[in-house]
C-alpha cells in the first residue's frame, strides 16, 4: 500500500494541541494545499483568518460577548469556556465560504468546497508534522462571531480548526469496515 493511503487512513483530530504551531512559511505551504480542493467554475469560494498569539484571547471576548447575545443568562461557567476555547491550540484558522450567485454552481457545492479547503489544511497541517481539530459549536453559525471577524453579509464560517503541536500520543481510532458504507446499485 503506498504511504499516502496510509497516511490517509491513519489521520486523526488532535483535540489537545500545544506550541509549536507552524511556522508563516509552513502555513503558507499548507494553504497552497488547500487551494487545490474542488472548485467548480474556479470560484474559489473560501478564504481563511488565522488567529494567534494574543488575538486568540481578543478572539476569546468576541466569542464571549457573542454569547451573551446570543443567552443573556449565560452562566460564568459558560462564559469562561467561550473565551478561553481559543487557547485550545496555539494557531487558528477560521474557514469561510464566500457564497456566490452562480447558475452552475449551487450554494452548497461552494460549501462544499470550503469543506475540502478545510480537510486540506488537516492533512497538510498532519503531513507537515502537526495536528489540528475541527470545531464548530453555536459559534460558527453566529452572525455576530461573523460580523466580529469582518466577514460580509454573503460569507459563513464553515469551521475553526485548531491547529498545533499534538500534546500526548495519538488518540486510537476504530478501524471501520468499509462494507458498511459502500454498496454497488
């Protein structure tokens, strides 16, 4: 079997992740991966915000201010997950579809592809000698989160992966059996 299937089949989220994160060169090369997810029609329907260092606690507040609009009566318990979740990992990178109106090309294949853009960056993150997490939670789908990273009326968060150095060993995975999810018509 050749490497990269192993390495495929052997990819896991990482949900504790610690310093080192990659490096601006590095990430610019996993980028450069994500750009080559499916696009149909070259729309190139996504673009990504990375949040580090200390923008990560000013990140920390929006989602905590969010939350309070979101539930005024929001416990502190509550509030202190909301703005500590960015400290999670030492990089973020915030995955965004910019939905366009094509007659080809249906909003939820530009989704879609975003999503592509998004196990891209995984992968190359995990190629690269990283790991990283996918997380959404209310968050992702709050305009207000959205408004507080800039994005426009016509983009939406498909993700936050948290991205970093894997802080212990790997988590085991169950080996699934391809014949449950494949059937031939």
């Amino acid at each position: 079997m050749p490497d990269i299937l192993r390495f495929l089949q052997n990819r896991n989220s990482a949900p504790k992740l610690t310093e080192p994160a990659p490096s601006a060169i590095q990430m610019r090369e996993i980028f450069r991966a994500a750009l080559r997810a499916p696009d149909h029609a070259w729309l190139s329907p996504w673009r990504f915000i990375t949040i580090a260092g200390e923008r990560r606690q000013a990140f920390g507040e929006l989602l905590e201010q969010c939350l309070l609009v979101r539930k005024p009566d929001a416990d502190e318990t509550a509030r202190t997950k909301a703005r500590n979740s960015p400290l999670r990992a030492p990089l973020l990178v915030v995955v965004v579809a910019r939905l366009s109106g094509h007659p080809k090309v249906p909003a939820i294949e530009q989704r879609l592809s975003a999503g592509c853009a998004a196990q891209a960056i995984l992968l190359a993150s995990e190629a690269s000698g990283y790991a990283g997490i996918w997380r959404t939670g209310d968050a992702a789908f709050d305009r207000c989160v959205m408004h507080g990273l800039g994005l426009e009326t016509d983009e939406e968060i498909i993700g936050f992966l948290y991205i970093g150095t894997r802080d212990g060993p790997a988590k085991p995975i169950p080996q699934l059996d391809t014949a449950d999810f494949v059937s031939t018509w």
